[in-house]
C-alpha cells in the first residue's frame, strides 16, 4: 500500500540551525501514528514540512502520494490540521467561522463542521473571542475534520486542556481510525499516545531515534532491577541494547531492549539468564510503560554513540545516585 | 460487561481486552450468544485504538472465544465457558509461577511456601460464583461520556 506520509532523507536548517537531521520515515494508511519529542525536537518542523508551509534543505516530503514542495496547497486542502495554537478571526462566531472556511473546500463542508460542532456541544452564536480555550479547541477540530480528510494532523492538540476535552480529542481520532482514516499525532501527552499510536517516532535534537509498531517496542523493552552481591563490579553484560541504566550501591537498575525482533516471543526468557550468573544475587523484570521507554531512549541519544560498554570506565550513561 | 484498560500496565492493551472477554465469560458475567460490544463502539468507549481492538477480537475469534453471526456482530460461541475457564486457569498458573519464583527468591523453603498458601487457603473463603468478572447489566455503554 502506498504511504500517507513519506519523508525521505529530509534534513530542514534554519541558519546554523538543524531543525531536522536526515530524517526518513513511512505512514502507512490507516494507523495512529505518534510524534514524540521534546520541546525543540522538530516535531512542528517535520509538519510543517508535510503541509508544504516550508520547504526541506534536503531530501523530499511526501503526503498523499504528492510532493509538498510543489503540491501543498493540494496537499492543505486535503488535510484536516490542528496546530498547536489554533488561530482565528475571533469576532466570528462559531457558526460564521465554518461558513468561512467552507468557502476553501468543497460542498457538504459547512453542514459537516455544523454536525461536528453540534456533537462537541459548541454554542452555534457564539464569538470566538468569547469560547473557553477547551471550546476553541474544539472549533479547531471541527474545522479540521468537516472535510473527512483522508489524514488528519495534529500538534500538540490537546496541551493544556481539561481532561474531558483531551478524551473528546482522542475519540475523534479513534472515529478517523475505525473509518479507515490517517492520524498524525504530535503530543507530549505520553498515556494518551499509549492508548492510541500504532506507531510510535522519537525525534530528539532533530534527529529519528526510532520508528516502530508500539506493541512491538513494548514487547521488545525491560526494566531490569539487579541487585550484585558485590558493589565493586558491575553487573554482567546482557544481550541487546542497552538503553539507561543507573545504579545505587549494589543495586543496578538497566532499561534494555531485547535482541530479539519475535513479538511474541517475551524477552523475559533471555534476561532471566541473568538469575546463575553468581554476582547476580537478586532480580526483577518489570515492563516499562512508554513514559519510562521513551525517558530512556532520549537519555540513550544523549551518549556519544553505539552500545556503552560497562566493562570500561564510567560511562556518561551511567546516572549516579546522588544520594551516594 | 465493563472493561478497565491501563495503558501503562505491563501487558499488551489488546491482551488486557482478550483476558477480560474470557474472564467474563468463564464468570458467567457474557454468555454463549451474548453480543459484545463491536470494535467501534468498544474502541469509542475505552479511547484505543481501533486496530487493537480488533486484534483482541481475531484473538478472542481464533481460540473459537467469539463467533462472528452474520447480521449482528460477534457474539460469544458456543462452548466457550470450558475455553475461558481454561483461558484463566492458566493465567492464574502463571501467576502462582511468579509468586512461587518469588518465593525461592527470597529463600522460603518449599515447606514454608506450602504453609503459606494452606494459610490463605483457609482464611480465604470460597467464593460462591467465579471471581473477577465484575457485574454487569446489559448495557455495553458504561462510563463513557460524562456530560461536559
């Protein structure tokens, strides 16, 4: 199947500035698929780039099966966006903004957006001036999806809303997916993300740390508690990736990820090898959630490079208790 | 039936669904023909996504749990009940496995372990029904929408 999204090989300066580094990725249809990062990552950068409101420095962007350099207005006018901080002519009303809009789209957009607007309980007469920042919200979505773009793209949606209003955004998504449809999710809200990506990326200081199905990469990654009978040594080496690890005393704590790409084979097998080596004394393995996957993997990206090497000496990955 | 998903939770989301439907139904809680919920409702309702939920339902279909009727969606098959018992007994083996390893681990002799589980054997009494599967009414539309 073609991809909703292609980046390939995209790098984005601004001045000195890498915003994005060699970035190459694939949104296939109909999943979730979730931006994770940093303030500063070059999440809105890679969006940008997809809607063809700014162009690469290198590489190629595509979205729908059209470039974004030469065909954004296309590619805007068959995507439903939500930025991060909606903007609007606020002496409209909610009913007056959707006609508005209507006039860039085709037919049937104004009674959608009214339908949609109706459903998340907006006041029809209202000014935008006079909506909580939850209803604007809310009007952005609408707006977004009247539509029923094949993708819909959205930055930070939810960042400082209430809990109603975050569950209505991620209902809205769960709809698009059941009927087929594409999600680009930005968002630094991490549990919301484990309950609706299908694919997860990490981006961090611009550059891709990972791209995977997340009931893979959850299926992949252990929290490893070992507790050596002697707190001169470190502990002895694992098979797989080594993402943090931190130790206090005699106790290492490791977030590794498993060699093994078998999803259902439970990596658990392997680390419990660990139980005969004699330094080991105690073991737990725990099933990080993404929150603890996704906190190791931006601490593994701040390492020079490739797997730390404990034998040698004290690698920078390596988190000291301060306590000590 | 009610669902209670954590994302956070150590087991795959869509296993956290498998194990519900069949806990439910070795509960008596759904029965042989009893419908549940359809992938979008379901999905709507708990905020996953929609391809985990029919991950969880092919699952739940391939170990013969669920039966597509054709006109109505999936409903429990027929001789389901033996299944999900057996569905949960191994569940509940798995967990006495890790509490056993635990056990050792902490260096209980076999005895002590055996004492142990004598002890909350006589103090737990036995439960008229089967545990687990929370009471339901037939609505399958709980705790999804509060009024805003």
């Amino acid at each position: 199947m073609q991809p909703i999204i292609r980046l390939d090989r995209v790098t984005k300066r601004f001045g000195h500035e890498t915003a994005l580094d060699d970035v190459s990725l694939e949104v296939p249809p109909g999943v979730v698929f979730a931006l994770l990062g940093e303030n500063g990552a070059g999440k809105t950068t890679a969006i940008r780039l997809m809607l063809g409101l700014t162009e690469p420095s290198a590489g190629s962007v595509e979205v729908l099966g059209l470039d974004s350099q030469t065909h954004g207005l296309e590619i805007r006018r068959q995507v439903g966006y939500v930025p991060e901080r909606p903007t609007f002519y606020d002496w409209m009303t909610v009913s007056e903004v959707g006609w508005f809009t209507a006039g860039f789209y085709g037919d049937g957009y104004e009674t959608r957006y009214r339908e949609l607007a109706t459903e998340f309980q907006l006041p029809l007469g209202r000014k935008i001036k006079a909506l909580s920042k939850g209803m604007r919200a809310k009007v952005g979505l609408s707006l977004a999806m009247a539509h029923q773009p094949k993708l819909l793209v959205l930055d930070e949606p939810t960042s400082g809303l209430d809990t109603l209003v975050r569950r209505e955004f991620l209902e809205s998504m769960v709809e698009l997916t059941a009927a087929g449809q594409s999600v680009l999710l930005s968002s630094h809200q991490i549990s919301e993300v484990e309950r609706v990506a299908d694919i997860v990326a990490i981006i961090r200081g611009g550059r891709l740390l990972l791209v995977e199905p997340l009931d893979e990469l959850k299926a992949a990654v252990r929290q490893l508690t070992v507790t050596l009978s002697d707190g001169a040594v470190a502990p002895p080496r694992l098979a797989g990736e080594l993402l943090c690890e931190r130790h206090h005393g005699r106790q290492w704590q490791m977030i590794v990820r498993s060699p093994s790409n078998d999803q259902d084979q439970r990596p658990d097998n392997e680390f419990e090898l660990l139980r005969d080596d004699p330094s080991v004394r105690d073991l737990e393995i725990h099933t990080p959630s993404l929150e603890e996957i996704f906190v190791a993997y931006l601490k593994s990206a701040s390492e020079p490079a490739e797997g730390v090497d404990y034998e040698h000496a004290e690698p920078s990955a390596v988190i000291e208790d301060a306590s000590q | 039936m009610f669902f209670a998903i954590d994302p956070a939770n150590g087991v795959a989301i869509y296993q956290q669904i498998v194990r519900q439907v069949s806990f439910a139904v070795a509960g008596d809680a759904l029965q042989p023909g009893d419908r549940v919920p359809s992938v979008r409702q379901l999905a709507r309702q708990l905020a996953i996504n929609p391809n985990t939920v029919a991950r969880a339902y092919q699952q739940l279909q391939d170990e013969r749990v669920l039966d597509a009727v054709r006109g109505t969606g999936l409903v429990v098959a027929r001789g389901a009940l033996k299944r999900c018992r057996q569905i949960r007994a191994d569940v509940v083996r798995q967990r006495i496995g890790q509490v056993v390893a635990e056990a050792r681990q902490s260096r209980l002799t076999d005895e002590e372990i055996r004492a142990l589980v004598d002890e909350q054997l006589a103090t737990q009494r036995p439960q008229t029904n089967e545990i687990f599967a929370p009471q339901t009414n037939d609505s399958p539309d709980v705790n999804t929408k509060q009024e805003s």
